[in-house]
C-alpha cells in the first residue's frame, strides 16, 4: 500500500501545508530540529493511533495552534484508494476518521493504514531487553492471527488482575482463603491464553527467520547464519516445544501443564506478591553464526540485524495477508557503512514505498532507484527540490 498525499495543519513546527508523494521512494532532508521526524511522525500517527515516538496527544499540537489536522489519501493492497483523517484538540479530544466515518475503536484501525517505522531506537529490538523482542513477535503473530491478538489481550488483563491480587495476599489487605482460590482461577485463564500466546511466538519466530535471515545476507552480501530462536521461560512450554507436537489439541494439552506449573510456584507467588512464571518473561535470541548478537554485536551488526528483522515482518505480513506496509525510514543510516546503507535502500524501494528522512543528503545521494521525490526543511517548512 501507498500514501498518495497529505494535508497537514497545526501539527508540532510543520507549516500547514499538502503534499503528493511518490509511491516509490520520498526523501526529507534537513539539518537537525528542523521537521524531519515530526513530519514522519504525522504521516505515520493514523497507522498506530498514538505517536511512534510516544508523545502525548496534545504535545503534537503546535506551539501556537489549537488544533491538529490530518488528511491523507492512501491507495489500498487492491489499488483501492481511501482516505484517513484525525484530529486532536487542546481540549484532548480526538478523533479518527476512516473514508470520511468516525471510527471510535482503535481496535478498528488496525490494519487499515499499515506502516513499518524503522529509527536509530529500533537497534532496541536486538540490543534491548526482551519486552523489545516479546512486543515485535506479539505485534507480528497478532497481525496474521486475530485468535493470538485475542488471548494476548485477555493473558494481559488476566495478569493484571493477578499481579493485584497477589499484592494484597501480600499486604494482608485480601481474605486470605477466598483471594487464593481466585488465584487459582486466573491461573487457569493465565495458562489458557499463555498457551495461544507461546505456540503463537514459536510460529512467528518460524516465519520470520528464513525471510530475516535473506534480508540480513542481501544487506551484508555474505552468506550468514541469523537464527531467531524463541525462549519460553515455562519449563512446560520448553518440554512442549522440544517434543515438537503439531497435533490438534496439542493447545489444550499444553494449556494444562502450563497451568500445573504456575500452580506449584503459586505459594511463593503469595510470598513475594508477584506472579513469577509464564510468557511475560520469555525471549527471543537473535544469534549471527551463532553469536548471540544481544551480548556480542556491534554497533553496526546490531542496527542490521534489527533492520533485517524487522524487514522480515513485512515479509511475514506480505505472505500471509498479502500487505505491504509504508516503510519510514528515519535518521537510520548513520551507523552503516555505505554499501550496507546502499544495498538497505535498494531492497526497501523494490517493495515498499519508502519515506526516508536523513539530516546528510550524502547518505543517498545518487544512489536512490526509481525518481525519488525530495524535500528539504527548514523550521517545519517544506520545500520541493524534485
Ligand atoms: N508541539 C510543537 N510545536 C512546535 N514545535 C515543536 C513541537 N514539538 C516539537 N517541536 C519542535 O520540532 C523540532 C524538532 O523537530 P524534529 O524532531 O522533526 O527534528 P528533525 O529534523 O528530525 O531533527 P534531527 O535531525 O535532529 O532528528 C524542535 O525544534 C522542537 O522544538
Ligand atoms: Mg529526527
């Protein structure tokens, strides 16, 4: 999919203004501070409903404004054009609109406007702690399967509602006899869903590597090995997955040693009140030639990889929904070296229409495929140059 063009008003230092975009490549460049990100950052805000650089709302109003306003026209999978409108006032309220109606879920978003963001931060992915990891296997199983974003949703609030109790136990607030047997029966629900949630990573793990690891060599031009190999802390789930069960009714069965297992820590849960086993605590190890890339990689290496792996997702995404998401590609290049940042640029172009932003035009110079349309900023102005 594409965005086709854009109207802005009232948004951080970007001048009100529209613009048409290439469906291929689209550069922003501009020194620092100068409206670079922002400008992304209102291209891509429609996608996931909130800031990508997790702002407040009303922070993205500009500093003298009282309002926000976004237009873009976007051309669908099909070719299918669609317009995506939102609004944010002072006041906080906000507004979605999807071909003109009032969309009042956020649930209803997504996957409508799909968008990969990739920025120096998202070297996180592999360099980071595991939450990183479990978001981008959760994010990228819950695109392709709605019964995963499902009970990842309800193993969220199921573990909320644990965690309070266990605190209580703890402080001696919870009737002691009562709070446990409800206890009990959170882990049941915990275990039903953490079983959807596990089988669910170990899939997406699957899907990814082979397409991560294509990316990764096609950037490097070598030939290496990138493995992601998924970590489940439950004993239960390890035991599980080593004897590989692909059979029906394999979740169920999987959902009772779970749930077996959290039950036997349950007494030292009370003691310390905090839950202490299940998928909240699970990994995913990016390993090149069996180097575990979190521990040993450099700079570089780690900025790679995270690239590949998130290339990947769109790779995933692309075979089983058929969708090919925006590309934003922001500030990225600054610690690759020429040919990896030049080969980057040709395998994205080839598949994605891709928003770049650079503060060194010298990053892409001559370089870009296709009629790359360019802009250069300054103070939230920007001004065409091809
Ligand atoms: N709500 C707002 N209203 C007006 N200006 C804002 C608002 N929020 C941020 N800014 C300004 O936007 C500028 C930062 O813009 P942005 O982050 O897009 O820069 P950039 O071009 O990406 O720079 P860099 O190359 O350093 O990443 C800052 O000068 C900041 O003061
Ligand atoms: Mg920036």
């Amino acid at each position: 999919m594409h965005i086709l063009a854009a109207s802005l008003s009232g948004f951080r230092n970007l001048h009100d203004d529209a613009f048409e975009f290439s469906p291929r490549v689209n550069l922003v460049l501009g020194r620092n501070g100068e409206g670079k990100t922002n400008f992304l950052e209102a291209l891509n805000y429609f996608a996931l409903g909130r800031s990508h650089r997790g702002s407040r709302n009303e922070d993205l109003i500009g500093f003298h404004a009282d309002a926000l306003h976004v237009h873009l026209d976007v051309a669908g999978e099909d070719g299918a054009p669609f317009t995506c409108d939102y609004g944010i006032d002072r006041g906080g309220d906000r507004r979605f609109r999807l071909d003109g109606e009032l969309v009042t879920r956020r649930s209803d978003l997504v996957g409508k406007l799909v968008t990969v963001f990739f920025n120096p931060e998202s070297s996180q992915l592999v360099r980071g702690g595991p939450q990183f990891r479990r978001q981008y296997l959760d994010q990228g199983q819950a695109e392709i399967d709605p019964e995963y974003l499902r009970d990842l949703g309800s193993f969220q609030r199921a573990l909320k509602q644990k965690a309070a109790l266990l605190r209580d136990l703890r402080r001696g607030i919870a009737d002691g006899r009562e709070t446990r047997r409800e206890v009990k029966a959170w882990n049941r629900e915990l275990a039903r869903c953490a079983a959807t949630v596990c089988l669910g990573r170990r899939e997406q793990a699957g899907l990814l590597e082979p397409f991560a690891q294509l990316s990764h060599n096609n950037m490097l031009d070598k030939d290496l090995k990138l493995e992601m190999i998924y970590r489940p802390r439950l004993e239960s789930v390890r035991g599980f997955l080593a004897s590989q069960p692909e059979i029906p009714g394999a979740k169920n069965d999987l959902a009772e040693e779970i749930c077996r297992e959290i039950d036997y820590i349950t007494e030292l849960e009370i003691k310390r009140g905090r839950p202490l086993a299940g998928p909240q605590f699970d990994d995913l190890e990016v390993r090149l030639d069996g180097v575990d890339l979190r521990g040993f990689g450099s700079q570089g290496e780690t900025r790679t990889a995270a690239i590949a792996l998130i290339l990947a997702r769109s790779d995933v995404l692309f075979q089983k929904r058929r969708i090919r998401p925006v590309l934003f590609l922001d500030d990225i290049f600054s610690e690759l070296d020429r040919d990896r940042s030049h080969r980057l640029q040709d395998m994205a172009s080839r598949e994605h229409q891709l928003f770049i932003a650079t503060a060194r035009s010298d990053d892409v110079a001559g370089r870009l495929p296709g009629d790359p349309r360019t802009w250069s900023v300054e103070s939230g102005r920007l001004r065409r140059q091809s």
